[in-house]
C-alpha cells in the first residue's frame, strides 16, 4: 500500500468509482464491475480510489472492498457513516483512510458536512478506534470554523471539505465560496491538519479549488464516471458493430 508521504506541490487525485457500481446494480448483476474501473484509475496515474459503503449499499456492496483493495497498489479512502456497523467493517478491512461522512438513507448523495461539532461524543471513541488501527481518519465537513475546530479536537490528522455549495454557487456566490474554502484550508494547514476536498468538482469548476495551495488530495467521483461514458460510449458502440457484422 502506498502510504508515502506527499510529494510537495503534487495534488493528489482520489477517483470515486461509486457509480460504476451504481450502473452495475441497477441490473443486480456483475457488470460494469468498478473494480476493473479501479484498475484503469490505477494505471492512468490517480492516487487512490475513494469509495463509499452505504447502509442501503447502493453503491459498492461489501465484497467490493477487499476486491479493490487487491486489484491496485492504490490507497483505498472508505467513506463511511458514524455507525458501529460501517466501524467494525473498517476495522475488518483496515483501509488506508476512512472519511466520515454524514448518511441519510432518503438523500440522493452526500448533500452536507458531518456536523463534527454536535457529534463529538459519538465521533471521539469512533475516531480513536480508528486511528489506533493505523487508518488515516478524514471527516468531511463543511468549511466553517465550528466544524474544523471540532475536528481539531478530534485529532484527526485530515479533513475533506465539502465543495458541493461551491460548486453549484453561480456568479459572485461562487467566489464567496471559493474564498470560505481556502480559508479554511489553510487554517487547517496552520493546524497541522492535511486538508482535502470534493464533492460536485467538474472540468468547469475544479481548477480555482486546485489552486488552493494547502489542498493536498482531491475526491472526484460522479462527473468523472459521466463523462467516461461519453468518452467511452464510441469505441464500445464500434465493438458491437464489429461483432454484429463479423457475426453474418
Ligand atoms: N468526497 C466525499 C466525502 C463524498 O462523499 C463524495 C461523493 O458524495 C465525493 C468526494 C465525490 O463527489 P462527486 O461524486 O460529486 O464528485
């Protein structure tokens, strides 16, 4: 496993390959398996593979982590939820991180920050339990003061902020959202706190939150998978073509 630490200045990209699963489940089968999706991450150069086991495991199921955890050398980030269930299976496969993210079953995604500050009980023996493992423990926020403190106090050694209000801030909002995020980022940098971030990132919108000197590590998920169909969607219509017409 690649726990090296960071290279100064190299920003680093966790791709979340929760909805190739998405696609693979909606037909309760095999394909499209996100662990070959993990594979091609691998040998295109990312840093690591961000996935999340839902309670309602919409996503990757629970044979998926240890199937990505043998398919690539890549640091495995497991987001979770604070519940005992997500706990015991974290410590079970001991991946690289585990990022703690607030879960409501009837959400769509990951719609907010964890409210570290008004979970400190709960979170405190989560977060040891899990440190104490030797996994790299990251709460995903939303860049406020109150959260980061929290977190501080938690001793985590990583924070991810949430970028999806930025990234759907449209005119001067959006720089006002920029700005909360990069101040944050380097409040927790101060702190000795790694910061990351995600959540919503696209083409358009990533390169001023990559410009953030003190964000180490990017998740990017949803955007990136859609627009691998696209990118995709050609030479896999020529393939069937080819066999179709190969076939009479
Ligand atoms: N980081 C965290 C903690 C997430 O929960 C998610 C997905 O909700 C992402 C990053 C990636 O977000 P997206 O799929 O919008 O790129």
């Amino acid at each position: 496993m690649n726990t090296a630490p960071l290279q100064p200045g190299k920003l680093r990209l966790g791709v979340n390959i929760d909805h190739v699963a998405t696609i693979r489940n909606a037909r309760g089968g095999d394909h499209p398996d996100p662990v070959r999706a993990a594979e091609i991450v691998a040998a295109v150069g990312a840093d690591g593979i961000t996935a999340h086991l839902r309670e309602d495991r919409r996503h990757i199921r629970d044979e998926d982590i240890a199937r990505i955890q043998e398919a690539t050398g890549l640091p495995l980030n497991l987001e979770m939820a604070a519940t005992g269930e997500m706990l015991a299976i974290a410590l079970r496969h001991r991946p690289h991180a585990a990022c703690i993210v607030p879960e409501k079953r009837e959400e769509r995604t990951t719609e907010g920050g964890l409210d570290a500050a008004g979970q400190f009980e709960l979170l405190a023996p989560m977060v040891a339990r899990l440190s104490d493992a030797g996994i790299r423990v990251s709460l995903f926020i939303g860049p406020e003061v109150r959260q980061l403190e929290a977190a501080m106090r938690l001793q985590v050694p990583v924070v991810e902020f949430h970028t999806g209000e930025y990234a759907h801030a449209a005119g001067e909002q959006r720089a006002v959202e920029l700005k909360r995020i990069a101040d944050m980022a380097a409040l927790a940098a101060r702190n000795g706190i790694e910061p990351h971030a995600g959540h919503g990132l696209t083409y358009d919108n990533v390169q001023p939150i990559a410009a953030i000197p003190q964000i180490a590590e990017l998740n990017i998920g949803h955007y990136l998978i859609g627009e691998a169909v696209f990118v995709g969607l050609e030479a896999a219509v020529r393939q069937m073509r080819a066999l179709m017409d190969e076939a009479r």
